[in-house]
C-alpha cells in the first residue's frame, strides 16, 4: 500500500491579497508588503492529510505539460547510452501488447512500476549524495556527469530519463520525515491507466507516509516546483 500526505487545510500569515492554483495545479497564496521595510516573516501552519492508494490522477491534459525536457533536464550524449542499456532490460512493455485488453493493460501497469522501480534503483547506484556539489541551476548532464549531487539532481536525472522515452514524469518538493529540510522526487505517470504514482530516486523508495507533497513542477526549480518564491523592487 502507498500512501500520500498533502496539505488539507493551512493558515498564513502576512499581507496576502490572491490565492489559487497555477498551471500544475499547485495552490498558491500571494502577497505583498508595500510600506518601506528592512525584513519581513512569512509563517506557514497546516494539516498533512494521508490518503492510501496504489497511486492518484490529474487531469488528462497536465501529461503534457510533464513530457517535453527543460533546460535542466535534457538527456546528454552519456545519459542516452545509459538509458539505451537500461531499455534492453525492458521488453515486458512489448509483451503485454499481444495480450487481452483488461489483462494487457493490468500487465502494462505491473511491467511500469517494476521498470520505473528498476530505473531508479539505476540512478540511485550510479549516484552519489554530496551536499553542496550542485546548485539549483545544475542540469541533469552536469550531475549525472559529476556522478554525485542532492535530491533536486535526483531528481532531474529520473525525469530527464523518463521524458527521453515518452513518459510523463513532474518535479515534487515537498517534506520527508527525518530530513530536517525540504526534499524533492518525482511523480510518474502510467499512461495505460492514467495514474501517477511518485518515487524519491535519492532514497531508492517508493513515496509514502514519510512524506508531505508541497507542490510539483516540470522540474526546473523554478518552473512551479518552488515552495516560496520572492521579487523585490525598489
């Protein structure tokens, strides 16, 4: 059983005049402080709700906002050979489309989360964690390269290799018990079920109660995957 922790109900505190969602669907409050200042706090209370299941659903047309690289996650010359050898480790996918419809597509599901769980368990080996290697501006490439980084490098990784081969895969932030700082993984989705299911590639795990979804992106850190942003002026 997977489970997912998402804030249900939160308060905030400060000058906020709009809330919504933006294109991802993530939830946003947004404010504001007009008067001549010289600091300013922004103080977040909320209530994580755990719901189970084997994975959950977006709304159809957020697949594609999830399939096409961005700068940061481009699969490299070196990347493209990894994945090529990963691939040849992959022919159930092929399998499964000579088989009865409800059977082919409960195959398809099982052979996608064994291959997304191969897959990771893949970069988790190949990488090392290193706290300050990379920045936030860091490509998939340079980490991959480096052979070491943090969770965002990760993470940047996975969803580069899972774009390359046509698979819809979003940059979450979020919180994991223990961790003391924010985190990041990412949500894949089977697209013979249209379901999403998410995996942290820096902990070679499944997501579960363990964690606290925030916000997703398509994955550069700054493209709706970014908890609390700031602009100043003046």
């Amino acid at each position: 059983m997977i489970f997912y922790k998402r804030i249900a109900a939160g308060k905030v505190s400060g000058d906020w005049t709009a809330s919504g969602k933006d294109a991802a669907g993530n939830q946003y409050i947004y404010g504001r402080i007009s008067a001549p200042h010289t600091a300013f706090s922004v103080e977040v209370e909320g209530t994580a709700r755990v719901s189970s299941g084997a994975g959950y659903k977006k709304e159809a047309a957020r697949e594609m906002l999830y399939r096409f690289p961005t700068a940061l996650t481009i699969c490299t010359e070196e990347m493209e050979r990894f994945l090529m050898n990963f691939r040849k480790r992959w022919p159930e996918m092929k399998e499964a489309a000579l088989m009865p419809s409800k059977l082919r597509a409960e195959q398809q599901s099982l052979s996608f989360r064994k291959s997304m769980k191969s897959l990771m368990e893949a970069v988790f080996c190949h990488m090392e964690y290193v706290p300050s290697a990379t920045t936030v501006t860091t490509t998939a490439g340079s980490a991959f390269a480096m052979k070491k980084g943090v969770c965002q490098d990760y993470a940047h990784i996975m969803i580069a290799f899972c774009r390359r081969m046509g698979i819809p895969a979003a940059y979450v932030a979020g919180y994991m018990m223990g961790e003391g700082a924010s985190h990041a993984w990412v949500s894949v989705c089977d697209q013979s079920t249209g379901t999403w299911y998410e995996i942290d590639p820096t902990n070679d795990r499944w997501v579960d109660d363990d964690y606290i979804y925030q916000c997703a992106g398509s994955g550069d850190f700054s493209a709706g995957s970014c908890p609390l942003e700031k602009c100043e002026k003046g």
